[in-house]
C-alpha cells in the first residue's frame, strides 16, 4: 500500500526516539498517516537505531538525541522508550518547542504526568498518550452508540485485559529480571494496565473514584501477574481484571446501560449486544440464539469486508490515533485525548499501586538491587 503524502507545506516531520519493540508498530504505522515523514530515529544503542533506519526506509540515524533535533528538526517526536525515562524526555522535547507523542504508560506518577502536561501547555505544544485502543475501529463504532443514546445511561463498566507471558512483550519481559518493568511501582501492572482504565473513565466522570484493587499471592521470586479492581463513583461503578492466566488472552469491555448494554471485543473487533427473548417462555429459548446468530452472520460479514480491504491490522487503533494527532498539529487544534483524560487515568494508577506495594516477595530471583529502586 502506498502512502500519499501531502504538499511540503503541510508535512510534519517525524522522529522516533526508543528503537525497541513497540518502535517497529510505530514506523509502519507512520507509513499510512497523511502528511506525515519520519526523517530521524535515535536509540541510545547505535545498532538499535541503525536497524530501525534501515528496515524503514529512515534518512537519519542517531544516539543523541540534542544532535539528532538540530540536524533534522522534527514537528514531532514519539517517545518510545521505557516508561521512567518518559517524562524527562517529553518535557526536554516540548521545552524546545517539539511536540510529543509518548507511549503508554504516559508517567511513572500523577505529579510526572503534571510536569509534562504543564510543560506542553507552557510551551503551546501538544502532547498525546498511546490510549490506542480507544481509536480502534470498534471501539469508534462503540462511542457511536454511547453518544446517540441506544445504550441510555452507562451504569457499569468490566474492563478485561489479559496478557500473554509467553507473548512477543511478555516474554522478553518477564524472562529476564534485569528488565525495567520489574522496576516500575506496579510492575508487570504498570506497564499494562492504562489499556484497561483508559476504557473505564470515559464512562466514570469522577476525579478519583473509591478504588479497591488486589492481586494474586506472589511467592518469593515470582511477582503476582493477576490484578483485579473495583472502582466506584459517583454514580458509576466499574471492574477491571488483568490476567495473565485466563485463557484465552482477552481484551473485552462490556458496558452496562439503562437501555441496552454490549459486550465489546478487541480481539475479534465485534461488538454483542446482551440480549433478552422477545417470544414468551419456551419459545425464547429458540429466540436469544437465534438473534444471536444473526447478529454472527453481521459480524463475520462486516469483519471480512474489513479483511478485503486491508483493514483488519492489530494496531488500526494506532493508526488512526496517530493520523488525528497530527491533524490537531497541523489545524492548531485540542489534541485528540484530553489532558484531564491522562491525569485521570495516571492518578488511578498510582492509587492501585499505592494499595498494591511492590515488596521484597515480588522481586525476580536475583536482583536484590531492586528493591527500594520502585
Ligand atoms: N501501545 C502498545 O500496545 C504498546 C506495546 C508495547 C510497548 N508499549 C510501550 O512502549 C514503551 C517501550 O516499550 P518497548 O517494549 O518497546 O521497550 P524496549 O525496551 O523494547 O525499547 C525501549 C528502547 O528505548 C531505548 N532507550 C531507553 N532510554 C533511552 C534514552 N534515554 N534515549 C534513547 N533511547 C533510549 C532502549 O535502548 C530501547 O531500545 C513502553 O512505555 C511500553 O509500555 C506500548
């Protein structure tokens, strides 16, 4: 698929910074944003970047990053690096006038988070957080029917995450325990949950709700990898469940409405509604799995027209978050996720790691240096 990139005037020039996994979602996504041309990739690992450079196509490769702005002079950086280096990096970058997109999670802490949100709006750049699920087809088509009224008021929301130790991530992750993740306050958590709450608080207005969150019993050497949260508001309750046991691995939201509620499927890219019988006693039992079939029949037909047009990606979401990103820079507009949006969301998380604490029980075997260092 070609890209057609937009007249020189309206080009916004790319950078990525952080050559490791998720950069490589970010390089072939960059390819289908309209206007849009990465000109540099830096890593503080010079094979890293070079790499990266040369599978995508990119002109400048660095490992510094002051040089690798003055030589290419990017509208926009993307910080993809480990998640404790995000802050001081994103408020670098829009110190000098660039503006940023930051992977999730976006801080390590709500008074981070404030640092980078008050240096954007300082320095009149904008600043946005990889919340990609939420620019994902369905969950699109899903905001559709929240904002005209078919599911009345949202009384609950069940927000499932589940995630793969064995996956591409899990497992360089959590194989070796030398990694970063095993040094951020939550953990395995931490670099995972904001795709579980950032589905909750559109729904759930309150600043911070009442938060009840668990998890697993860890043993010595083996951090706990089940989480679950209970969250009430006001007038909106939710329920989140991260796990990394449940088979099979699930992202889902279910909402709960006044009028109707829907289960919604990331995995599949379907929406279900929760239906009741229509025919009176019996007869309903032949009802509900009969409208149940129709409602596969129109899934499985929207999903296949999708396929045939090459819709059907894993990172849609992110394609579509980073093509509104770049509109809102070039329009001069409110970036595509509020500000309030992402200290909610980071100030939720630091209240489930303050109830959950990182102890000594939940460091890897052998690196007792650790502890202390969350
Ligand atoms: N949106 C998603 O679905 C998704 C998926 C995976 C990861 N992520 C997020 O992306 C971020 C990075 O994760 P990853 O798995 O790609 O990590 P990674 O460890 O694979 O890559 C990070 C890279 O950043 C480089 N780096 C670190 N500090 C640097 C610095 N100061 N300057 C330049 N380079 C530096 C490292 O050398 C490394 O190559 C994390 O915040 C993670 O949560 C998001």
């Amino acid at each position: 698929m070609s890209q057609s990139v937009n007249s020189k005037a309206t080009t916004s020039k790319v950078a990525i910074l952080g050559c490791g996994q998720i950069a490589d979602a970010h390089l072939q996504e960059l390819r289908y944003v309209p206007g849009v041309q990465v000109v540099a990739v830096c890593d503080q690992l010079q094979e890293l970047a070079d790499q990266a450079a040369r599978r995508f196509d990119v002109p400048g490769a660095f490992t510094d990053l002051e040089r690798m702005l003055t030589e290419t002079r990017p509208d926009a950086v993307h910080v993809t690096t480990p998640p404790h280096t995000h802050a001081s990096l994103a408020c670098q970058l829009l110190n000098q006038g660039v503006n940023v997109y930051v992977e999730k999670p976006f801080t390590v802490d709500v008074a981070e988070a404030d640092e980078v949100l008050s240096a954007a709006r300082r320095n009149g750049k904008l600043v946005c957080v990889g919340h990609d699920h939420l620019f994902d087809p369905v969950w699109l088509r899903l905001q559709t029917l929240v904002t005209t009224g078919q599911l009345g008021e949202i009384v609950h929301v069940d927000s499932v995450m589940g995630y793969n130790l064995n996956g591409p991530f899990g497992k360089i992750m959590f194989n070796d325990p030398h990694h970063w993740l095993h040094r951020l306050p939550g953990g395995l958590f931490h670099n995972n949950i904001s795709h579980a709450i950032y589905k909750i608080t559109p729904f759930l207005s309150d600043e911070l709700p009442r938060i009840h969150a668990t998890t697993d019993r860890p043993t010595v050497g083996h951090p706990p990898t089940e989480l679950r949260v209970m969250l009430q508001g006001e007038s909106v309750t939710a329920n989140i469940r991260f796990s990394s046991r449940a088979r099979p691995v699930q992202r889902l939201a279910t909402l709960y409405g006044t009028k109707a509620s829907v289960e919604v499927d990331l995995e599949a890219r379907t929406i279900r509604w929760c239906r009741s019988a229509k025919l009176p006693g019996a007869l309903g039992k032949l009802d509900v799995p009969w409208q149940q079939l129709r409602e596969a029949a129109g899934n499985l037909r929207r999903n296949t027209w999708d396929f045939l047009r090459c819709r059907q990606h894993y990172f849609a979401g992110m394609r579509e978050l980073f093509t509104r990103f770049y509109a809102a820079i070039r329009a001069e507009q409110e970036p595509p996720i509020p500000y309030e949006e992402i200290r909610r969301v980071t100030a939720w998380m630091d209240e489930i790691f303050r109830q959950y604490k990182f102890t000594e029980i939940d460091v890897p075997a052998s690196i007792p240096d650790l502890v202390g260092q969350a």
